[in-house]
C-alpha cells in the first residue's frame, strides 16, 4: 500500500496542537503516536481513491481566531457545547447530572481534571492511534473535542447535543476527538454536529470514540455539513461491551471531499448495533463511507441500513463490511445499502462485503444502485409538482426508511431540513 | 367558461425494443367546454388511454400534428407539471405507487404547486377539506396517511384519484377507465364524488368501455373511438345504443374499415374485472 504523496507533516503543528499546560501522558500519546504516523500506511477504502485529497495538508502556522460569529453565538442556547475551531464557546450540562456524577468538558479540560478517567478510554479501546496514519495523525494533532462520562446507572433524558464548527475563516487546522463513555446500565443520548464557517481551505479529522459499558444504551446522532472546499476524514467508533446497545443515525451531507469510517466492534456478549446512515453527495463531490460491524462476541447483532442519493458530477461509495469473527456463536449481522442517482454523470456505488468466520450465525445483505423511477416522477408532477419537487419528494421518499427511524425527532427535522436545503442547491445548478 | 380543444390530432409511440414508430391516433377532433360531461366510448386498443396521455403532456407520446388547446392557448410545448396548474388532471388508470410520501403530504403539495409561496393552504382548511371528500367517498382517514398508492388495492387506487381531484379541483378532469376493478358499490360511491364537482367551472372527459358507468355520471356528448378517430358523437342514448349492437356492429353500421382488435376478448376482459375489496 502506498504511503501518501501528500504527507506533509512538521513538527511544528505537534507542538503547535498541544493543549496549555496539558499533561505529560497526553503529550507523550501525541509524540508516539507522531512517530508512528509516518511509517504507517493509510486506510483502505474500497473502491475509492482519495490518496491525492489534502487530507494531510495542514497549516503549519495554523492560526487561531477566538472571535464568534454572531450566528454561531444565537445557536449557542440549544446546545450543551459548542466550540469554534479549538475555542469552546459553551460547555453546560444541567446541576442534577453533575450531581449525579455526569462528566462534561472539552478535550483540554478533562486531560487535566479527569486525567485518570479519560486516560482509561482515549485511544485504547475503541480507535488505536497505530491502526493506520489517520488515527495516528488525530492522535498526535488533536486540538478540540469533548469528554462526556455517564457513571453506573445514570439515565439521562434530555439529549447532550454538541456543535463543533470547523473554523476557515483563515487557515485553521481542525482535529477533533470525541470520547462518550456510558459505565454499567447508563444510557445517553447525544446528538454531533458539525459544519464550517468561511471559505478557506482546510482539512479536517474528526474521531468520535463511543464506549459501551455492560448494560448502558447509547443512542448517537450525527449531522455532518462541512463545505466545499474542506476535505474530510471521518472515524466514528462503538466498542460495545456485554449487552450494550449503540443506535447510530448519521447524516453524511458535507459538501466536500469525504472519507468516513463508521465502525461497532461488538465486543459483549449480546451487544447490538443499530447504525442507520444517510448521505447525500452533490456538484464534483466524492463521499466513500465504509460502515462495518465486527461481531465478536455471541448472540451479538449488528444491523446497517443506508441511504445515499446523488447529484450532478459527484459520488457516493457504500462500503458495508459485516465481519463474524470465529466463536461469536448465535450472532447477527444484517445490511442493506440503497443508491439513487439522480444525474446521469453521477456515480454511485454499493458494495456488500460480509466476512463470516462462523457457522452457528444469521447474516445477509441487500445492495441497490438505481435511478428516479419515471413513471413516479410522471405521476406526481402530473398533479401540477414541479420537477424539483417531485424529486424531492421521490428523494425523501427513498430516504423515509432511515429517516423515520431516527430516533430524536428535533434531529429528525433537522436532518430533514438540511437534506432539503442540500438537494436545492445541487439541483439548481442541474 | 374554459375550453380545452383537441384538434385533428396525429400521436405516435416508439417502440424502444424494435426502433418502430406506430401512429395510434389519426385525426382526433373534440371540444369540451367547462360545465359539460364528455364521455368516449370504444373498444380496446383504439387509443382512448392514448389519447388522455397526450392531453395530459406524457412524454411517452409523440404528437405529429393537430394541436390540444385551453382557450385558445396551445399546451403541446408545456411539460405535464405547467399542464396540471393551468387545469388539466388525470385520473390513471394505472397510479404510481410511491413510498415514504403519504398520501395527506401529497395532496398538501399538489395544492400548494397551484398556490402562491405566501398563500399555501393552512393545515387546518386542508384537513377539513379533506375530512369532508373521504367521507363522501366512503374512504378511512387512516387511507390518507398510508404512503401514495403503496398497497392500496386497486379499488382504493381508483378512490384516491377521485379524492385527490376533489382535493386539487382541476377545470378539465379526464378520468381513464375509473369504473374498471371497481364493483357496483363502489362504483356508486365514486360516481357520487365526481357529480360533486358537477359546477360551471368543471368540465369532465369520462374514458370507458361500458355504458354501466354513464348510468350514475350521466354524459352530455357521447364519442365512439376506433382506430385512432372519434367516428360518432351523440347524446347518452348513444352509449345504450352501442350496449345494444356492440362495437362491431356500429362499426358494420357505419361502413368503417376499422380493425377492431379486440374484437372477440372485449367482452371477455369484462367478466374476469377484477373486484374492489
């Protein structure tokens, strides 16, 4: 495999990422991992050549600007976090889950306050920083994200939401990572968004590590919409412990370069993943997600459901791997990835990948790569609907099975209001 | 009063297997004003669903001359939607079925397509209005919320094209072959909300084989079609005249060298129709 030609990686940006007064492990996780980073090779994405995005090209003298917009700072109220760039603007989680021992901050802030805890579960469970140069590359440059901790038994009702903005106003470097641990029998639901403001050209990387512990139920729910000229590397990543639960919605509707990597290793005896995700890509974009869960542990269950829809010049890849590792006895794994393309220069793909390495197990998959069925389309605008919002209608329609699963219904309205504004844009230009 | 005009139209299909290009209709004139009840008559084959397409703008059809249009104005260089908002609806005979849209969500848009962006219909008139059509259409509100068309039977799939046409009140409705699949009952039901929207400012154009169907919508103008051209216009004792003497007889009657294909299966097809259930 190919080490990337556009490595470019100074030293400078390792001391440049490092936190004020942060703590000697951390520092130490950033250097080994630095080291590594050159030497590994980067990850493989099916069917999808992204070797030439400048994923890696940060800014050496990245800069930092601490004033907010004031559109940012009106959003601020529905939020429990929002940062800009590596600048938290807000971190607030009611009285009663401090009380209860719920654990809140930025990534800074908990590498000092919480050191012991957040050290148990950044960068050893769920992602490696030595898996390939991505993870090493987030470990070694991290500069924003949050901790969040919900101790044994804790059950919080109201969804922790976070906004995480990608700052180009200027050149800014973003490398963010997210740890969300649930201790025995808690549950917590928590919704990510993230998007840019300004029109500079960065990269971006973005780790969420979500740790499942005995009995806990998480539900995750992502909106990524970073722009155009932001070339992305997502990794979101369960480790789900015995009879716990993730349900993942993610909506994928970045306008640029992406590569995600949407992962659940079951690990527990009787874990479940649920990961529901919907993406749509539009102008030259390329977006190539690989979605997979690993059972490991027996009568585990893991079941993928994506959408994906295309516009104009751009691509969609949906790489589903369903893997069954030997011993995970009675387990379960089921996908089902869709493609609706929408323009004839569009290109649309959606590869099933199942990796079994057990008898004693249930597993299957359905893959579709298609076109707007006509006479739907003949049907609707014969009842006076534009062509555009036939087709959007025909779009949310195809989306609808992923959509009406989401599971908060303030994300579902969002994702549904954003899929809209995302498939007026690229059908103007059509 | 508005008039939609149909004049010495010529409609060809391609066939996408064999590269063939087949006129179906060959000179079709008709004149329906609002406030009048048409209905065409004929056997199978002879262009009736050909001929509701092309009004309504399906680009499957070909049009290689004549012209269709509303008052005065011609309608062949608009698309199917720009056709819909100036009046014209279709009642298929065969509906798409279209999932994740319910039916309610639908008809909301259609409306609203016809609406300007500061004056959509309120959610509150919306719901009576349609409170009021399912009911006189014998239809559960649960119908309204199902998705589009996905697994009505095919009795509720006519049901939903009438509802859906009191809902959007259109000037010109045509409505293809509403009476086939449905039983008498039904049948009834429907007729009943297509004579609600009997106004001067609604005109209707009826496609069907049998006369059963002008017993509960009673025609202005009767036309028999064969062959692609309307070859006689009457009164409502046309279409029992034709109950009486069949399609080959008039068409014997009237000296026309039309070959009716369907000829010895008309009566056939009539007998398996399918039910509402």
């Amino acid at each position: 495999m190919p080490k990337s030609a556009v490595l470019a990686l100074d030293p400078v940006l390792l001391s440049a990422a490092k936190f004020d007064d942060e703590p000697q492990w951390l520092t130490d996780l950033r250097q080994s991992s630095w080291d590594k980073a050159k030497e590994l090779a980067l990850p493989e994405f099916a069917k999808i050549n992204y070797r030439h995005w400048p994923l890696l090209e940060f800014a050496q003298d990245g800069q930092t600007n601490t004033n907010i917009p004031d559109d940012i700072q009106a959003e601020t109220e529905s939020y429990n976090f929002v940062s800009v760039g590596k600048t938290t603007v807000k971190s607030a989680i009611p009285d009663d889950l401090v009380k209860q021992g719920v654990v809140f901050c930025d990534l800074q802030t908990a590498a000092k306050k919480h050191a012991e805890l957040l050290s148990k579960y950044l960068f050893t469970k769920a992602i490696k920083p030595d898996e390939d140069r991505l993870t090493a590359v987030n470990a070694s440059l991290m500069d924003s994200g949050v901790f969040l901790y919900v101790p044994h038994d804790v059950s919080i009702k109201e969804p922790i939401s976070l906004l995480q903005v990608q700052d180009s106003r200027q050149k800014t470097n973003f490398v963010n990572h997210n740890v969300i641990v649930t201790d025995d029998n808690s549950s917590v639901q928590v919704l990510q968004r993230t998007e840019t403001i300004g029109d500079a050209e960065n990269p971006a990387s973005v780790a969420v590590e979500v740790i499942s512990g005995p009995g806990s139920h998480i539900k995750f729910s992502s909106l990524d919409s970073l722009s155009e000229k932001t070339n992305a590397y997502f990794n979101r990543r369960g480790h789900l412990e015995k009879d716990s639960e993730i349900d993942w919605t993610m909506g994928v509707l970045n306008d640029g370069n992406t590569i995600a990597d949407f992962d659940s290793d079951l690990k527990g005896t009787g874990s479940h993943a649920e990961v529901q995700t919907v993406a749509i890509s539009t102008g030259k974009q390329t977006q190539g997600i690989d979605t997979s869960v690993t059972n490991y542990g027996k009568h585990s269950e893991g079941n993928i459901l994506q959408r994906g829809v295309l516009l104009e010049k751009s691509a969609l890849v949906f790489n589903g791997v369903g893997k069954i590792i030997h011993g995970a006895h009675g387990s379960k794994a089921q996908q089902e990835n869709r493609i609706l393309m929408l323009s004839p220069e569009a290109r649309g793909d959606a590869n099933p990948i199942l990796l079994i390495d057990e008898n004693d197990v249930i597993a299957g998959h359905a893959a579709s790569v298609g076109r707007v069925d006509q006479k739907q389309l003949y049907y609707l605008m014969s009842r006076g609907l534009t062509k555009e919002v036939a087709q959007r209608l025909v779009i949310l329609g195809f989306l609808g099975v992923v959509l009406t699963e989401i599971p908060i219904a303030a994300v579902r309205n969002q994702m549904i209001a954003m899929i809209e504004r995302k498939l007026i844009n690229g059908q103007r230009t059509e | 009063m508005s008039t939609l005009k149909v004049t010495d139209l010529h409609v060809s299909v391609t066939d996408e297997e064999e590269k063939t290009e087949r006129e179906i209709l060959k000179g079709v004139d008709l004149t329906i004003n609002t406030g009048e009840t048409h209905a065409i008559m004929g056997p199978n084959g002879t262009g009736k669903s050909t001929l509701s397409e092309t009004i309504m703008g399906n680009p499957n059809y070909i049009v290689t001359q004549g012209d269709v249009t509303i008052d005065g104005e011609s309608i062949l260089g608009k698309p199917v939607d720009e056709r819909a908002r100036l009046g014209l609806f279709l009642a298929m005979q065969y509906p798409a079925e279209i999932k994740g849209i319910t039916n309610a969500e639908f008809m909301r848009a259609a409306i609203n397509s016809r609406r300007a962006d500061d004056d959509q219909i309120s959610i509150r008139s919306f719901l009576k209005e349609l409170d009021k059509n399912i009911k006189t259409l014998n239809m559960t509100e649960e119908m309204t919320e199902r998705y589009l068309n996905e697994g009505f039977s095919g009795g509720e799939k006519k049901r939903n094209e009438i509802l859906q046409l009191m809902m959007i009140k259109p000037k010109f409705a045509i409505l293809d072959e509403i009476d086939s699949g449905l039983d008498i009952d039904a049948l009834q039901v429907v007729a009943q909300g297509v004579n609600e929207m009997a106004s001067p400012d609604f005109g209707t154009l009826m496609i069907t084989h049998y006369q059963r169907l002008l017993n509960y919508i009673h025609p202005d103008q009767v036309h028999v079609m064969m062959d692609g051209r309307i070859v006689k216009t009457g009164d409502a004792s046309l279409a029992e005249e034709l109950e009486e003497k069949g399609y080959a007889g008039l068409r014997d009657e009237l000296g026309i060298d039309a070959n009716l294909v369907d000829d010895d299966v008309d009566q056939t097809a009539d007998a398996t129709g399918n039910g509402d259930d």
